[in-house]
C-alpha cells in the first residue's frame, strides 16, 4: 500500500543524482517569481476577510499574487495545480502581457506564498471561492480564467457557481472529467498522507516532476526540481504537505463539476498533451487522455478541444509555445470579454455541496 500510495504521489522514477539536497534550504517566500527573461514579476499579498467569513476560519487567509500590465482592459486570471504555485505559468504570462492582456496570476490558499491554514477546507468550490475573491477585490470585469489540472476543476466550480464572473474559460490538461466511483474516493480519504509527501527524496522528486509531468523535458526546467528540494526544510513545509492531501482528497470527493458540465455557460477550449501521465488516473483507469478530454468538451456546450502532440501532463510548459499559440488563436476568436454575460442554461445548476468536515 505504501508503495502504491508513494506512486501516487510522487511518481518515484529515479532518473537523476542527487543534486541540491545539500544545499541551504529555502522557503516559500524566498522563491523567484520572475519570466524566462529573469525579470522579477511584481508581487503582493492580498487579504480575504471574505473567505474567512464563508469558511468560519478563526483568521482570513492571504493570497500572493502576481499582476502584469495592470492597465490593459482584457483581464486573464491564470490559476495552478496541485502541489504546485503560479510560476508553473513563467512561460505564459510575459507572453499574454505582450498582446496586450492584463495578467494575473495567484498562488491558491495552502500554496507558494499563500498562506496555508488548516482551517481552510481545501475543496475545489472552496478554492473557487478563492479565485471569485481575487476577481472581485482586483475588479477583473469578467475576465477569461485559465485552470491547469486541479485549476482547471477550480475554474469549472466558479464557471458553474458565478457564470456571470467571468467570460471564458482556457482549461488546461484539467481534472474533474474523470469518475471515481465511491471505493475509489475512500481509498484516497484513507491512503493519502502527508508522511508520504513529507519523505519523498530527491530521486522521488526528480521522477515525480520530470517523468510524470513531462514528456519534452528541458534542463531550464531544474528550478522545479531545485526549489521543491530546498523547501522541504521550511518550517511551512508540513502545512503545505497538508494542503496537498486535502486538495487530492477534494479532487477525488467531489463530484460536484462532473455532474454540472453541461452548466458550464462560458466559451471553453481544452488543451491538453496526447502523452499525458496522469490523466486518465494511471492506478485506477486505463485508456486514453484525449477520449478523457473528449467527454468533457462533449458535457460542456460550447467547448472546443485541442490536442498537443507529444506533450505531457504540464502542457503550459512542456510545450509553451504551443500552449500560447493555440490559447492566442482562441482568445482572438471570443468576442470582448466586457459585453453581456453568455445567457446560462435553462436549468439552473444546483447549489455546491457543503464542504467536509
């Protein structure tokens, strides 16, 4: 079981010599939030007394984020995955900010600079929460939100709870397709534990980011390496390994926007890579990514799907330039992002389900 549950996790695949584990550690705060260029992006904390009412949370909770070209009337908001921070976009937001869009970038709660309290229930209608908070405390009229993996599901619940939030949606390799049927939702309440997080080793790290992530892997990619390593020996560390357990238990628990795609009222595009590692679930599910992307450009009613070849999971890097180019001819087909609301669906979605205990 242990083994299975490391797998899950950190997909242990040794392929490279220690390297940085010997040096100083980092912290959270202390990573370098810049472009390929090594421009620093300009960063700041935001506080969201509003999440901590929702929440019940004895203190509200901050949100680091970045905002590029803060002038520019087109907004997008771009929002990571699990176990990972708003640099997972360093190769797309100078290139948005470029044509002319403004650009934001958050860690999530529990991530990055974020803070990271226990008291926040870590579901994805939680973190919707989260990123509608931003929108409105940024005034980011109805922007387009892009989601990766876990974002894209967080992205989905706020298209679904707030269609008149927002006016697009770029969702990239995103979860919340899938079905997990209940034995499988108890397995990751009962398996997933932050010790697992906590003990991967360098080589574990190295497998789990270069092996399950990518398929065109790249040396510029190391940071990813280096600062996961390095930050182990941050005191906030155990807080984050937390956040993760929960957000994979809130991922697989929740079946919230696989029920409710059809409400999805905002024009979509899902872009994903053909050699993704980690969609469909590669312990529990056979088969194939696209026919996973297929079944939710299919459920959501005005979706166009795109496929990468030979990209993996991390498709926003692994192939950025594709990324940006397919996301650039989409963004240039939608009407501005400031006019009226897309008229939802007839029927009105359910309300979200209260978060777990």
């Amino acid at each position: 079981m242990i083994t299975r549950i490391t797998l899950l996790l950190i997909a242990t695949v040794a392929l490279s010599c220690a390297t940085y584990s010997d040096m100083p550690g980092l912290e959270f705060r202390d990573f370098e939030y810049s472009g390929p260029d090594g421009k620093a992006w300009p960063g700041r904390d935001l506080e969201l007394p509003e999440i901590q009412r929702t929440y019940q949370m004895n203190t509200a909770p901050t949100v680091h984020i970045v905002e590029l070209n803060p002038e520019a009337d087109k907004t997008l908001v771009f929002v990571h995955g699990l176990g990972s921070y708003l640099k997972f976009w360093r190769y797309n937001l100078d290139h948005f900010a470029a044509q002319g869009y403004r650009v934001i970038a958050l860690d999530q709660v529990g991530y990055g600079k974020s803070s990271k309290p226990a008291s926040f229930p870590y579901t994805m209608e939680a973190m919707a929460d989260v990123v509608k908070a931003v929108i409105d405390r940024l005034d980011a009229k109805r922007p387009v939100v892009i989601g990766h993996s876990m974002g894209g599901q967080t992205a989905m619940s706020l298209a679904i709870r707030y269609p008149e939030a927002i006016s697009g949606l770029v969702l990239a390799a995103p979860a919340g397709f899938e079905d997990f049927p209940e034995q499988e939702e108890r397995w990751y309440r009962q398996a997933v534990r932050t010790v697992h997080i906590r003990a991967s080793d360098e080589a574990a790290i190295w497998g789990s980011i270069r092996h399950a992530n990518f398929f065109r892997w790249d040396d510029d990619y190391s940071w990813l390496v280096e600062e996961r390593v390095r930050v182990k020996q941050d005191p906030a560390f155990a807080q984050y390994a937390y956040a993760n357990v929960r957000s994979i238990q809130g991922l697989a628990d929740n079946d919230f926007v696989r029920d409710n795609l059809k409400h999805v009222a905002a024009p979509t595009v899902i872009i994903h890579g053909d050699r993704d590692r980690l969609i469909p679930s590669p312990f529990f599910h056979g088969g194939f990514t696209r026919d996973v992307m297929q079944y939710g450009a299919d459920q959501i009613p005005n979706a166009t799907l795109v496929t990468l070849e030979r990209c993996g999971h991390t498709v926003q890097m692994d192939c950025s330039a594709e990324f940006n180019g397919a996301m650039s001819d989409w963004l240039a087909a939608q009407p501005p992002p400031n006019g009226k609301p897309t008229p939802a669906p007839a029927e009105k979605a359910p309300a979200a389900p209260a978060a777990a205990e």
